[in-house]
C-alpha cells in the first residue's frame, strides 16, 4: 500500500492536521470587509499562519471558526459548481473555493477580501442577487440542463498538450461578471453580461422574436462597452462579451428581417 493511498483512507481531520503539519506554511493578513444592517462597512484585521496551498475561502473558514462566528458568507459546493462563493480577491473577482493562495499572493502579503459589487451588500461578504436570478429568468435561462443539451465540445477534454480540463460553457449564475462590469456599476438598468450571454446560449431557442426584442433596447446588447471585463472574470467558460456582440449581428439581423416583413 502507497503513502498516498494510506494518507486518501485517513478520517478527514487526521488527513488535514497531518497536511496542515507537513506544509510550509505561510503568514499572510486577511483584510475582510465587514458590514451588518445599516451599519458603516470597515475592513477587519486577521493574521492567520497557513498553507499557501488552501484556497481563499478555506482561509475565510478558518477565520469564521477560529476568530469570529459572526462573519457571513455563503459557500457549498467547494469545487466551482454552485456559484455561491463569490468574491472580490485583491480587487478581482473570483470564486473563492477555487482560488488557491499561492497563485494570487506571496508568503507576509495581505489578502483583501470584498464582497461583489453592483449587488447590495446583506451582511459582509453576502450580496443580494435577486435581480440577476430575476433576469436571467426573463431571458428564458434554462434552469437545469440535461447532458444531452450541454454543449459537449472539445473543450471538455484536456488539450492534446497535456493542459488542464476546462468546463463545458455553463452559467453557474455566480455574479461574478456583473461585478466586473463596468456598465453595471453606473446603470442598475442594465441587463447584464450573464443574463443577456443566457439570452444568446437559451433563449433564443426557445423563444427567438421574444428575446431579440428584449435584448434590442437601452438596457440590452446596446448598453455594452466591449469593455470584456465579464469574460475576463467568468470561472465557467460563458464568455459573455462574445455572446453579445454575437446577439447584436442576430438583432440586427432581426431588424432586416423585419423591415421586410418578415
Ligand atoms: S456568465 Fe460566467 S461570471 Fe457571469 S454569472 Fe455566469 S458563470 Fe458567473
Ligand atoms: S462553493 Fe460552490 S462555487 Fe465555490
């Protein structure tokens, strides 16, 4: 029997306080944002000796149960699936289960922690995404898809290199790219790269007219800058700037169509 294999067998707790004693561990300082009801938000102080190789929201964990209960922030999953641990990371935002330290600091570095923006904040970490789950709903966003619709690409296979798996195009609804977005943070009106990238990927197979016409206004494909900070950030493939500048050729295809009375 390997070491690796004992070591896989082992209850969770011995397994990690094991790796916890074999690591080289880093000190890093966690600046956390924190903010209840109507209160002033302020940055709390926490220093925690850790191995570089824990992943952000792990160190979130460990301040949560180790140094105060009462921070807030939500998780699940822990392996990017969910979409409910987003968060703004040194400035960017990330999921934070699938952050690891080591790629985003160095060892006595401080790690600043936000809660997403153009969302508002409920309790320190936690933002209200009530109106991206809103309109993706108006877009006619699939809510579960089934193997047969995903989109099974080649993508779904590591590179004939040797490089890492990368994930099918499926919005995991994170909110990620609405906080990047820099037309989201001046017009709350404004759709959004996730639900209008859930328009051009769903909708418009389900119900083309409808959404076409939803999408071509002031607060749709229009209001987009090209700036493709929504694809920059998105942990899941979505590639939302692409879907709608691809949205705007099918609109205006659409106008044509239309002027001709069809
Ligand atoms: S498009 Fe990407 S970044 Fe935006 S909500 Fe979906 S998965 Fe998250
Ligand atoms: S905890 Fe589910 S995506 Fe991070």
């Amino acid at each position: 029997m390997n070491s690796y294999f004992v070591l896989k067998t082992m209850p969770y707790g011995i397994r990690n306080t094991l790796s916890v004693m074999t690591a080289t561990l880093w000190t890093l300082k966690f600046l956390i944002h924190r903010q209840k009801g109507d209160s002033a938000p302020n940055f709390q102080e926490f220093t925690l000796e850790i191995d570089p190789n824990e992943y952000v929201l792990d160190a979130v964990e460990r301040v949560w149960a180790f140094d105060d209960r009462s921070l807030t922030f939500r998780h699940a999953c822990h392996h990017s699936v969910c979409g409910a641990c987003g968060m703004r990371v040194n400035g960017v935002e990330k999921l934070s289960c699938i952050t690891r330290l080591r790629d985003i600091t160095t060892n006595g570095s401080v790690v600043k922690i936000e809660p997403l923006r153009n969302f508002p904040v409920i309790s320190d970490l936690v933002v209200d995404m009530g109106s991206l789950y809103a309109r993706m709903e108006t877009v006619g966003a699939k809510q579960i898809l089934t193997l047969a619709q995903a989109p099974l690409t080649e993508d779904v296979y590591p590179s004939k290199n040797g490089g890492e798996f990368s994930r099918l195009s499926d919005c995991i609804e994170c909110g990620l790219c609405i906080s990047a977005c820099p037309v989201a943070a001046t017009d709350p009106d404004y759709l959004g790269p996730a639900p209008l990238a859930a328009a051009q990927q769903n909708g418009l197979a389900e119900n083309p007219k409808t959404v076409l016409q939803l999408v071509d206004s002031e607060e749709g494909v229009w209001r987009c800058h090209s700036a493709y900070e929504c694809t920059a950030v998105c942990p899941s493939n979505v590639q939302p700037a692409w879907r709608i500048m691809d949205l705007r050729k099918k609109v205006v295809g659409q106008r044509i169509k239309s002027f001709f009375g069809k």
